[in-house]
C-alpha cells in the first residue's frame, strides 16, 4: 500500500518540519492539494508553496489539481518538481489531450473522478493513465466523512483495469482513516490519501505507520 499524507492538514507555520516528518516516516508520496475557488468552493495554495515542498522533498510528489482548465498550468507545475499530476475529469473537456500533455513531460499522468462520476467514463482512457484518483468526498476540503459507495467504485474500476490491461494504480482520497483503509485495501486500493488521519493525530509518524501496515 502507498501511503501519501496530503500537506493540506500540515502546519504551514511549520511546513518544513511536517515535510521532515514524512521524509523520516513510512510514507511513500507526498499528495499535494492544489484549489482554485472555482472548480471547489476552497482555494489553497500554488507555486511558491509546492516550490518550499520540492526543496524538501525526499519522496515523489503527487499534484491533485482542483481547478478548471488545468492544461493552462501543467508545464508549471512538472517545472516545480511534480511526479505525478492529477487533473479532474470533470474540469477537462479534452482529457485525453491533457494526458498526453502530462505524459509528454515524463512524468505520470492521473485522473481524478468525483463521487457521483461513474468509474465506467474512464473506458476509452483508462490505457493511457498511471493513477485513476477517486474522491472519497466532495473535493474542496479536509476533514470530511467518507462516502461508503468508493467500495464499489473500486471494484468497478478494478474489472475496468483488468479487461483494458492497464497499469493504473487506485488512488483513494478523502476521510481515509485506520477503520476504512483495511476495507479500501481488501476493495483493491493501491494508494491512501490522508490528511486529518495524518495530522491529528498526537504522534503523526505513528499514524503513518499504522496506516502503512494495513
Ligand atoms: C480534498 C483533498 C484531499 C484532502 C484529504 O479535497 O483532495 O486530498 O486533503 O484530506 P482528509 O484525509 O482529511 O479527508
Ligand atoms: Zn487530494
């Protein structure tokens, strides 16, 4: 299981600290929420902070894009030290163009499906991308609940992954905590989002661990 803490709960007051943390932890990526205030109803941060992150990092960055009209910003974002980048399928009108664009920098390609976008409209793409991200909660913030019907999205996607032959790892994010992540691992899931799990939590490394040995 891949365990990638979302710097959106870290301490930005403290955000080299919280980085060391995952560097010396269990953790494998580092997920990275970028909002516009118009895809969701949150904005976050941008370049200069996934700037200070690249400068940290000891592990791959995974950018999850929540704004519209991301293939305005993809080369910006491979410039400032993305792995893999994440763009939603709801806020692209070319998917497969933006892929490509992502995929041409060398670097992996992700798509990130809301909750009520079925697993099955990733059919005529699901061969070209290396992470399938699904929101487990309405995009836009951390902290909220789990939504119980990602179990079968998961398995839809996994018969989807197996017919197509495709590689693509299962990202799930959002309300992942110790209870669900042993569900989400049975379900098929091969990475975990967390952010509150991670960050509330008295001994944060700890947390991590414990997530990683489910
Ligand atoms: C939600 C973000 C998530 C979020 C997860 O819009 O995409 O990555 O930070 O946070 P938790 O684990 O607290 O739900
Ligand atoms: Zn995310």
């Amino acid at each position: 299981m891949i365990i990638a803490p979302s710097i959106l709960s870290a301490d930005f007051g403290n955000l080299q600290r919280d980085l060391e943390m995952i560097n010396r932890s269990e953790a494998d990526w580092f997920h990275v929420d970028v909002m516009d205030g118009v895809f969701v109803p949150n904005i976050s941060f941008g370049f200069p902070i996934l700037k200070q992150i690249k400068k940290y990092a000891q592990k791959p960055i995974d950018v999850h894009l929540m704004i519209v009209e991301p293939q305005r910003y993809i080369d910006d974002f491979c410039v400032q030290g993305a792995d893999i980048i994440s763009v939603h399928i709801e806020a692209c009108t070319h998917l497969h163009r933006v892929v490509q664009q992502i995929k041409s920098l060398n670097i992996k390609a992700g798509v990130a499906l809301n909750p009520h976008t079925p697993a099955s409209h990733l059919q005529d793409i699901i061969s070209e991308i290396d992470v399938v991200c699904l929101m487990s909660v309405n995009p836009g913030f951390g902290g909220q609940k789990f939504i119980s019907n990602t179990y079968k999205k998961i398995q839809e996607l996994k018969t989807l992954i197996a017919q197509s032959g495709s590689k693509a790892l299962i990202e799930i994010d959002g309300g992942v905590d110790f209870e669900n992540a042993v569900a989400l691992k049975e379900c098929g899931a091969d990475v975990l989002v967390a952010g509150n799990t991670v960050f509330s939590h008295s001994n944060p490394e700890q947390a991590i661990a414990r997530l990683k040995q489910t």
